[in-house]
C-alpha cells in the first residue's frame, strides 16, 4: 500500500506486488512471458506485469472491483489531462445544489451533511463530465478512493463498513481529494517512463476463461477466494451505495455475490443447490471421499449452533468452482507452464479444510503435473476471540504444467 498505483484503494485480498514482479521477472530470464490472473481482484499481478513490461491478461467477476483494477491500469494515461478532468469538476461541482435526499440509509449513517454535500456535488459534476476517456475513469476512482477516508465511521480489518463505530478524527473532505489527486498524478508522472505492453483486462468467469484463447499463457499468478466466508460483495457495499449501483444489502445477490466464486455461506442459502449432485460431480472425484465427509461433518455441527450457516453447502460448491477453474487452466496454458495460487486453508465451525492438497489434487485431474507448497505464514495461531483453535496456514501453491 505504498507502492505507486497499488496505494490508489485498499482492497482486503491484496499480497506483495513486489513478489509479483520478482516471480515474473525470474520467469522471464527463461523466455516470453505471457501472465494471466485469472482473480484480478484490484490489478496487483497485472501492473506488476506492466512495471516489468510483459504481456498480461486478466479476469475479474466482481462488476465494481472490475471498474476500480481497470481505472487503477489507466495509470499510463495523461497526467495532464486527468489534472486538468479534476479541475473542471471542481468547477462543475460548485454550480450544483446537493441532492442527498436518495442515498439509501447507510450513506447518512456513514456522513456528517457538510461532507455528504460536497461528495454529492462532486458524484453529480463526474457524472455530468463523463467522456469514457481513461482519465475520466481515473476521476471516477478519485472520487470513490475518498469515501472512506472523509466518512465519519469506520472500517473493519477486512474493509466491511461498521456504521455504528465512529472515528475520533474526521478528514476534511476537499482536502483528502486534493491529496489523492496529487497522488494519483504524481504516480502517473512516473508511469510516463514505463514502456511496454499494456494489461487487457476483461469482466469473465475464472471458471471457464472463455475469452482467453487456449494455449496462450505460460505464466499463472493469482489469489483465488479462500473458502472461508469472506462476503467480497459486502466489502464494497458502501462504495457501491454512494455511487448509486445498489440501494442496501439486499441488492448484492443481483449485483455481486451471483457472478463469484462460492467462497461464502451468502452464496449457497438453504435450498439454493444440491448437495448430493455437487458431490457426484466427475470434476470432484479425487477428494470425492474427503469431501464428503467433512461437509458431512459441517451438516451436522451447522444445526447445534445459532446462525446455522450453510458451511456445508458453501465448500462443496467451492472446490467444485475451483475443479472448474483447473479445468479452464489447463486449457489456456501451455506446456510447459507454471501456475501459483497464493492460498489459504480453512475451518468452518472448527472442521478442517484441508485446501492446499485438495486443489492441488484438483489441478492434476485437469491435467497439470505436480504441485509443492510453500508456506508464508501461520494464521489462526493467536486465539484470543478466535470462534476456533485449528492452525491455519497461507502460503504459495505451485502447479507445473
């Protein structure tokens, strides 16, 4: 979060892009190298790419993180003119009357009425400016960049909005744009001497990466969802209210959680799928029996505790979302090809989820190789408030090809 451009928003599954670089950089040492994330996430691995100037292609599903890794890889565009887009927003802006009456509830919650006032007029003044030019995406990212740091409440470790815990000092808000303004240009001054392939960058499915031609990429480096429950659509509900895209958290299912990978109970609610045919599935055959039994496991814990969540349902339809992604994988890569997830365990309700070795088993029935793990870190390890005592472990999954 230091680094320029990845310093543009805070997104809650970042890793090291200074990793990133090294690993494409040492692969290129052996010959042209074509990168694909199939996670993009906030575009960490594709600028990387771009420092370093090799090809890379990206997949995001989620539509609003998709719009801010896009903005983000409009860094190499025209300082100038972004500079001179700010400027006449600003100007734009103070001709407008707010008009706060439509937020839904948690944008009053979340703003005290002079910093919602000049936010609105501002939204109002990019929406009147909007040219589709990469600078005026760069705008757009400017104005959604300052929402949390001039809100008046705070925000969770990972980055969920908590309405009700309010900060002790407030930013002010011209000040705060004006700073990421000068941010934003002054790394942008520095992407004028980077030289080199641009990303392409596209909203798709990781689990089938039907827009990348087969045999094109020799290079995999991305961090999939953790089956662990992390709720990404409700990670950036506040932004997605401000700007108008959803109107409460009721509206993500439609918006969001229906084009993501099922790493969260959100996803699957009672109901929603089959267990049983998810289990027979072909794809899952190789952890078919390991399976089984801890959704089995998390089936019957789930009805002794009080929120019930659908654990079972979740990893089950996790690996086989995952099965899928080997699949299209292994369609896209070449032979030979290197593939890294960096990637977690997990233990819903205490019950361990053994997930390194099960994609990694995963991988091999698409058709890669092997696969070796190397650990990061532990995690899970300091209990206090835990809601269970199972080690966890994080680290980098290889998959050769």
């Amino acid at each position: 979060m230091t680094l320029p451009v990845h310093r543009w928003f805070r997104f809650s599954a970042g890793f090291s892009a200074e990793w990133a670089e090294k690993v494409i950089c040492d692969a290129s040492l052996q010959g042209n190298v074509t990168v694909l994330d199939p996670f993009v996430g906030s575009g960490t691995v594709l600028l990387a790419a771009e420092y370093v100037g090799v090809r890379s292609l990206g997949i995001e599903a989620h539509p609003f993180i998709y719009k801010i890794a896009r903005a983000k890889l409009a860094w190499r565009s025209d300082p100038d003119r972004y500079l001179r887009l700010v400027q006449q927003l600003r100007r734009v802006a103070k001709n407008l009357a707010p008009q706060i009456s439509g937020y839904p509830p948690l944008i009053s919650r979340c703003f005290d009425e002079r910093t919602l006032h000049f936010l609105d007029t501002l939204r109002q003044a990019y929406q009147q400016i909007y040219d589709e030019s990469p600078e005026s995406e760069l705008l757009w990212l400017t104005l959604v960049a300052s929402l949390r740091r001039v809100s008046n409440v705070g925000t969770a470790q990972w980055q969920y909005i908590l309405p009700n815990k309010r900060k002790r000092m407030q930013q002010h808000p011209e000040a705060v744009f004006d700073t990421i303004t000068a941010m934003f240009y002054e790394d942008m001054q520095f992407g004028k001497s980077i030289d080199g392939p641009r990303a392409e960058l596209l909203r798709s499915d990781a689990r089938d990466c039907h827009e990348i031609d087969s045999r094109s990429v020799n290079l995999v480096i991305t961090s999939p969802p953790y089956p662990n429950n992390y709720d990404y659509a409700d990670a950036t509900r506040f932004e997605m209210s401000f700007m108008g895209e959803i109107n409460g958290w009721g509206d993500l299912q439609r918006t969001v959680r229906q084009y993501l990978v099922r790493s969260c109970s959100q996803h699957v609610p009672d109901g929603s799928i089959n267990l049983a045919s998810i289990l027979s599935n072909p794809l899952l055959q190789p952890i078919s029996h390991e399976l089984s039994d801890v959704c089995e496991q998390l089936g019957e814990i789930r009805l002794t505790k009080g929120g019930r969540k659908t654990y079972h349902l979740m990893v089950a339809a996790y690996f086989l979302d995952l099965a899928k992604t080997w699949v299209a994988l292994r369609r896209v890569c070449t032979s030979p090809s290197r593939v890294c997830f960096v990637i977690g365990d997990s233990a819903p309700y205490g019950v361990y989820v053994p997930v390194i070795p099960w994609l990694g088993k995963l991988a091999i029935a698409a058709g890669f190789c092997s696969y070796s793990f190397e650990k990061t870190r532990d995690r899970n390890i300091k209990w206090k408030n835990r809601k269970h005592r199972v080690p966890l472990q994080e680290g980098q999954l290889w998959v050769e090809g």
